[in-house]
C-alpha cells in the first residue's frame, strides 16, 4: 500500500538519493497510483519522470523505450509480477545511460509471504525475493545478491537494504496494507560506463555446470538450464559464449503468447527457442517441438528434462507436406562435419504433418526448415484453416520466400518481416558482442485477418533489404 510513498520519507533523508540516484530523467515502471511523480519536489535533482503501468506495455521488454534513455530507471514492487525477471532487468538495464543508477525494491519472502507459495497476500506474485541467503523454502526464489552478480559486466552493486522497520514479526497478515512497514528488499544498480567481459573459462560466472570435459557443455543461461554441444558453431557456440540466443524472437513469442496456447516448433534445433516457447504458455499449454538429427533431438528431450517442461513434447522427426520418410544429411556428432561425407551417408527420418497432430487448437507455428517452410505450410492448411494461427517463418532464402508467399496468399495471412540480431549488447552473461556481431536472424511473421501487426514491416517482395529500404524511405 502506497509504498513508493513510505520509501520516499526515508529517502529524503539519504543524501545519496538526494544528490546521487534520485537525478535526471526517471523510468518509473510499474508506477500505479503511487508513483514518482507524487515526490517530484522532494527530489530537488530529479528533472522529470516518464511513469510506465500495463497501459503502456509489458514491463518485461520495454518495447519503444530507445537504449540508455534514462538517468534512472525506478521500479517499486514490481520484479515479482513479471514472468522471467532476468529478462526485465536485462532490458531496464539496457534502457539506463552508463553512470545512471536502478533503484529497485522488491517484498522480502521471510516477512511478505512467511514461508507460504504461493503468496497469500498477492496471488500475482511469481517469483520471491531474499537478500542473501544459502537456501530458500520458496520453489521460486530469487537471491538479489546472486541476481546482481549475473549481471556483474554490466551494473556496480552500490547497496542493498532489507527493510524491516516497523515490522512486526508476531502480527499476522499483509504488513505492508499499514502505513509505515515495507517488509521490503532495496537494491541500488549503478550501469557500468562500458560492459566488462566475464570470464571465458571455468566458474560461476561462466554459468558452467559441469566440466568442460568432452563434446556436451551445461549451463545457466538467460532461458534456464541449457545442455549443448561445443562443436555447434552457431546456436551452442552463442549459449557458450553469451548465453542467450535469439532474445529479441523470444522478445515477440512473448507478445504473441499467452498462458494456455499451443505452439508447434518446426526444426526445433536442441530448444533454445522451444524453452521459452513453453514458459510463455506454461503448465495449461503446449509445445510440440520437432527435430529430426536423433543426437539434436535428444540433446532437445534433455533440455526440455532439466527445466522441467513436461509440456514440451520432442519429437524425433520432420514436419512436411505429406507423412512419409525424408533423406537428410547423416551428422556424426563426435567430429566436425564433413558436408560432402555426411550428404553420401544419408539417415532416413519420419515426416510428420502438422494436421497429422489433429490440434483442437493453436496460437503459433512457428518453422525453421531450411527453405522447406512451403511444405510444412502445406502440411498444416487444415490446422490453419480451423485454428488461424499465427506463423513465424524463416525467410532468408528469396526462392523458398516465394514459394511462402504464395501459400500465404492462398491462405489470406498477412506477412510481415521480423529482421533481428542474433544476439544483443545486453546479452545474459554480460559480454562485448564480438563474433556473430552484425549478422541478423531474417523471418517473417504471417497473421490471419482481423489480427493487427504494429511496428514490423510488410512484406512486399522475396527480397527482405530491399522491402526494408523500401520501408525506411
């Protein structure tokens, strides 16, 4: 209750608020009825303030909030309503200038929820907080301290506070509904001038959870748990080095998706999109990941196993036109591919349909096939026709985006171009982007009529730059 207005009488008092975080142009996400701009004046350094609530988007992205825009970014009590918290402070840091401050504030679980989950007395929570400590009774607790090492390349830890003035350990109830108790956790985040690289090798900070003994790898990353190969050269090279990939894809899923859909992963690769796709559905949805390598797909059932997603369900086959077997190459997962000896020695793997699933539903269909995406179009009109779901498509090869288009005609979907960097400067493990640096990730986004696209431009031709110049003129 009003708690922006109870930290503000103590911040008042804090010559470092006053003269060092409290300065400039503000963010004030999740500010309710109570927010900065309440106390404009008692912050005589604070110039102005851009307040941010659910009208104006989800806090988790940001989206159309331009990089380093605010001197300090403010946030009250609101890290514990979003879905993946370490997405949200990645992009509240990315929307911070370097040398500007985050002052966050989140409820601390031992006074807030008192050893229930979940919460009691606000059942939006999804996630808890503690300050410091070895082990949690929360199943979804989040170490502030842990929380700011992760992202140690690119913020300063300038203080934490647990505060617990005024509270009343033997009363019962939600404390923080009285006037003075905040039962609260502060934390201050000072954005570094430039990111400092994490180390390459070895420890907690490289995320790496088991040896680097042999080809598989196991790490952190932003999405959860990731196991990976260290000879794939582009989406384990990037889990490794980064450990994210493709967030800005993850960035739209999320806008696309809500709790409960069903979405179909065509070529899902080992499930670094595939993941994601099933937290945003969650336990009431359902994600049908496709991979046809046998060694990826079980690398794909592993990682769906150790976050798990019971609700993601691998399989070891390819989507198409009709069912049937298909030739592919024959990778040998234990040496460096050999294009032309693998293409010789070719498997022979199942093809499934889309409309083969028989979905009484769907909301995403989404297909990285290698230019075959017509074909898993095909195979999927009668679900399109019933369920009208949206597409994402790979589309970075002209000839195979003709053949889309038509289809997509045929069907009535508009398609829309969604060109994004593979990975970000604010990337999860805090690292300069060096290689992959400037190559984009070239889709489209196809939605049936009567669903509104904003922001992405329209696809008016094969050729994706010249329909982005076309767009930008």
């Amino acid at each position: 209750m009003h708690e922006q207005s109870k930290a503000a009488k103590r911040r008042i008092a804090d010559a470092a608020f006053l003269t060092r975080y409290m300065v400039g142009e503000a963010l004030d996400i999740g500010a309710g009825p109570d927010g900065l701009t309440r106390h404009l004046d008692a912050f005589p350094r604070l110039r102005s303030v851009r307040e941010w609530d659910l009208p104006d988007g989800d806090a988790q992205y940001l989206a159309g909030v331009a990089d380093a825009s605010f001197d300090l970014v403010h946030a009250s009590h609101c890290l514990e309503h979003i879905i993946d918290p370490r997405i949200a402070l990645c992009h509240w840091i990315r929307v911070t200038r370097p040398g500007g401050h985050l002052v966050i504030t989140v409820p601390d679980e031992d006074m807030y929820e008192r050893g229930h989950w979940p919460s009691r007395a606000n059942p939006d929570h999804k996630w808890s907080f503690t300050a410091c400590k070895a082990e949690s009774w929360a199943p979804k607790s989040i170490n502030v301290l842990d929380l700011a090492r992760e992202f140690s390349g690119l913020v300063e830890l300038e203080r934490i506070q647990v505060l617990r003035d005024f509270f009343r350990p033997g009363a019962t109830g939600d404390q923080t509904m009285g006037p003075v108790a905040e039962c609260a956790i502060e934390f201050v985040l000072r954005r570094r001038e430039a990111a400092v690289a994490a180390p390459l090798l070895h420890g907690a900070a490289d995320r790496s959870l088991i040896p680097p003994i042999g080809r598989m790898r196991l790490k952190a990353c932003r999405q959860g748990l990731m196991a990976f190969s260290s000879q794939d050269t582009n989406v384990g090279r990037l889990l490794d080095t980064y450990g994210e990939y493709a967030e800005a894809e993850v960035a739209l899923f999320a806008q696309l998706l809500r709790p409960g859909d069903v979405a179909v992963d065509a070529d899902a690769n080992i499930g670094s999109l595939a993941v994601p796709l099933a937290r945003l559905v969650g336990t009431g949805g359902l994600v049908h990941a496709f991979e046809p390598q046998p060694h990826v797909h079980r690398t794909l059932v592993a990682n769906a196993v150790l976050n798990e997603l019971d609700h993601l369900h691998c399989w070891n086959a390819a989507l198409g036109e009709v069912p049937g077997t298909i030739e592919v190459p024959r990778i040998n997962p234990g040496a460096r591919r050999d294009a032309a000896a693998d293409a010789a020695r070719g498997l022979l793997v199942t093809v499934m349909t889309v409309d083969g699933l028989d979905l009484p539903r769907c909301r995403l269909i989404k297909a990285d096939v290698e230019g075959m995406e017509a074909h898993v179009l095909r195979g999927a009109r009668a679900t399109i026709a019933r369920c009208r779901p949206l597409l994402y498509l790979e589309a970075d090869q002209p000839p195979a985006v003709a053949a889309v288009l038509e289809e997509l005609v045929a069907l009535g979907y508009a398609p829309f171009w969604h060109v994004v960097p593979y990975v970000q400067g604010a990337n999860y493990f805090g690292r300069p982007v060096e290689f992959f640096r400037g190559i984009v990730a070239v889709n489209l986004l196809a939605a049936p009529p009567g669903f509104t696209v904003n922001g992405l431009p329209p696809v008016t031709s094969p050729d994706w730059q010249a329909d982005l110049r076309r767009a930008a003129a």
